[in-house]
C-alpha cells in the first residue's frame, strides 16, 4: 500500500494507476490524514438480460390517465 498526498498523486497519476492496475492500493491524504483510496476496479455485474421481466410486470388499465386534482392543476380542466 503507498500513501501519499494530493500533490504527488496530481504529478504522479499515470504512475499510480499503473500500481493500481498491478494489484497495489494507493491511500491519497491531504494534511496527513487519509481521504481517498485507489483500488483496481472489478465489473462483477451480469450482463443484462433483455426480456427478463417478461410477465412479471402489470401496467394498471388507466396508467395513463391524469387525476383530476393534478390536471386542474396543470390548467388542463375546464373550470
């Protein structure tokens, strides 16, 4: 693990990432104390998966119709 402060790190970035990419953390900290960690990035998501709700969804048979509080509201009812 290297710490090191903000300044470095701005003149050192490639160099960093290049520690990161390797498998080493990198604490960056600013007056001595720590405020940042770099670490390699893992995807561990599943690519989606179009269709996979199929069935599961209900959309209400007036999903679009306006309450009447809301449309007068809006100035879309005449008074």
């Amino acid at each position: 693990m290297q710490i090191t402060n903000i300044s470095e790190a701005k003149a050192q970035l490639s160099a960093l990432i290049e520690k990161v990419m390797a498998g080493e953390e990198v604490i960056i900290g600013k007056a001595g104390k720590p405020v940042a960690r770099i670490i390699k990035y893992k995807n561990n998501r599943q690519p989606r998966q179009p269709g996979a709700l199929k069935g599961k969804i209900k959309i209400a048979d007036d999903f679009d119709v306006l309450p009447d509080d809301i449309a007068e509201a809006l100035g879309m009812v005449d008074k």
